[in-house]
C-alpha cells in the first residue's frame, strides 16, 4: 500500500463517494416536469465553484430522454458548454422535438439559469437495429485493483487539506494507470483511466448512461495539461490560470453498466491558441468499446497569483 493510504482512509473514501453517488442518483430521479418540455432540477451543491459541466450534460440527457420513446437509446450527444452555473440555485432544461422518424429522434436541450443558457446540447436516440460492426481493440492494461483510488491518492497527498475545485468526493472511483494531473513530469498525451460506482446501480438503462455522460467530462482535461509544465493544483485553484470545457461530443456505441470497471484511454493530440482537444474511449472488462468521446478544454493565464 502507497504511504499515508491505510484501510481506514480507503473505507472511508468509498463511503464518502457511495454517499454522493445516492445523492446524485436521488437529483437525477428529481428532475421535474413544469411545463410543455420543460423540466427543473434543484440547487446543484457539491464537490466544486460551479456546476460541474458533466452534471449538466447527463440532467439535459435525461429531461431529453423524457420525450423520447423509451424503447429508444441514447447513441450521440454533440454541444458546447456555453456559461459558468451557479450551484446554488436551480437550473431549468428546456427540451426542443427536433425530428422523430421511424428509426431517430432528436432532441435539443438548452440549460438555462434567468434565461441565460449555460450549455446547448443536442441528443440523438436510436431504435435498435442491426449492421455493420467493428471496434479498435483496448491496449493491454494491468487490473483496477493494482492502483489506489484517485481520492485516497489525493487526501494522503494533501493531510487531508485539498485546494479548491479538488472534486473530492466524485461519486465515481477513478484510478490512474498512467501519471496522475498533479504529477510535476510532463507527459505523451496518452492517459488510462479505470472508473465505476461504488454501489449496484438498478437495471435502468437511462440512468447508467447518464452516469457515464457525467463521467466523461471528468478526466479529458489530463491528457492536455500533462503534457505542459502546468501545475495541477494553479489550475483547479484558479491561481494564474482558468480552465474549462469549450464543448464536448459522445457517441454510446453499446449500453453499458457504470457499477462495472470501465477503462477509459484518452489521448491529446493537438494544442493550440490555448485549445487543447482530446478524445477518449470507454472499454468495459472484457473489452467492448462501449463509448466513444470528444472534447476542446480552454486553458489560459489570468495573471492572478
């Protein structure tokens, strides 16, 4: 075991993510209807400043797939994450029928706080169907219990005292294959990551995609900054630096279970003008590529100390 990580550390890191994981499941159930597609979600208080941008994207995945026939799946989600949320106060997603035929529907969902959109998403359902298929295999990868989880990693790093925006809890168990953010060497752009839920999920196929919507946002921004002599730690601080995510693309290429090891492999390919873009695959444990992912993160200094 890694030093400062002891049994006591890592049960109570679990319980701490089980816990934020009920109350995430408990706001998904939550979303509201108040009118013709429209649809509320309560004050979003959790591990950070502002409305995490994942958080926003599976509520607008859910209130879309509320008009949707539920023999229907989620298969692609294409948008941009437009303003900064206010965690204390509740968010309004408002749900466009774009088009409906016999094998899609499509949906456009605005996040709005006072009328402002925060994000503009689009989403697509498909009936099922059978094709072509094919799928790049997952590279060699040692198991997730050979690595620590990410909040264990990062309470033993910091005594307990974690900067700002830390995401400590996530209500997801993160373990890093390859070099973790705070690390100081500057790495090829390539980053592995296992990711699950602490706790059995029910067998609702919404809510495990809209958990892993969520998750997807979570590391992409590593694969860009582990290759710059950027300060892990600055950057969530928001000390000289701010950082966000411009837009984001996801295909879900088959359903999926959030409660089982996913391996995430991400790579950053091309930085420039302060745009860092990245792109991810979710392979499950008997690797099936069950998700694809695409992302552009802002980066730039703010001369603030």
């Amino acid at each position: 075991m890694m030093a400062g990580i002891t049994d006591a550390l890592l049960e109570r890191t679990r319980a701490e993510r089980a816990a934020m994981l009920r109350r995430l499941v408990d706001r998904f159930a939550g979303i509201e209807v108040v009118g013709l597609d429209r649809f509320d979600a309560a004050p979003a208080a959790g591990a950070f400043d502002r409305i995490y941008g994942g958080q926003s994207l599976a509520e607008a995945f859910i209130a879309a797939a509320k008009t949707v026939d539920p023999n229907r799946r989620l298969h692609s989600t294409h948008g941009y994450f437009l303003r900064l949320g206010d965690p204390s106060r509740e968010v309004s997603y408002v749900v466009d029928r774009l088009r409906d035929t016999r094998s899609f529907s499509v949906r456009q969902v605005r996040a709005e706080q006072d009328g402002q959109a925060m994000i503009s998403f689009i989403f697509s359902f498909a009936a099922p169907a059978h094709g072509i298929e094919h799928q790049t295999p997952a590279p060699a990868t040692p198991p997730p219990d050979t690595f620590p989880p990410r909040d264990a990693l990062l309470l033993a790093r910091h005594d307990g005292a974690l900067p700002p925006n830390s995401g400590v809890p996530w209500p997801i168990d993160l373990r890093y294959v390859d070099q973790p953010p705070w690390e100081r060497r500057i790495g090829d752009g390539r980053h592995r990551v296992w990711m699950r839920v602490d706790e059995n999920l029910p067998d609702d196929p919404i809510l495990h995609a809209a958990v892993l919507l969520f998750a997807s946002d979570l590391t992409l921004s590593d694969a860009v900054i582990n290759q710059h002599p950027i300060v892990w730690e600055d950057l969530i601080a928001a000390r000289g630096l701010f950082g966000a995510s411009l837009d984001h693309a996801f295909w879900l290429h088959a359903p999926t279970r959030v409660d089982r090891w996913l391996l995430h492999v991400q790579e950053s390919t091309r930085a420039v003008d302060g745009r860092g873009f990245a792109t991810g695959r979710f392979y499950d444990e008997t690797g099936v590529l069950v998700a694809s992912v695409a992302q552009e993160i802002f980066i730039k200094e703010t001369g603030g100390g």
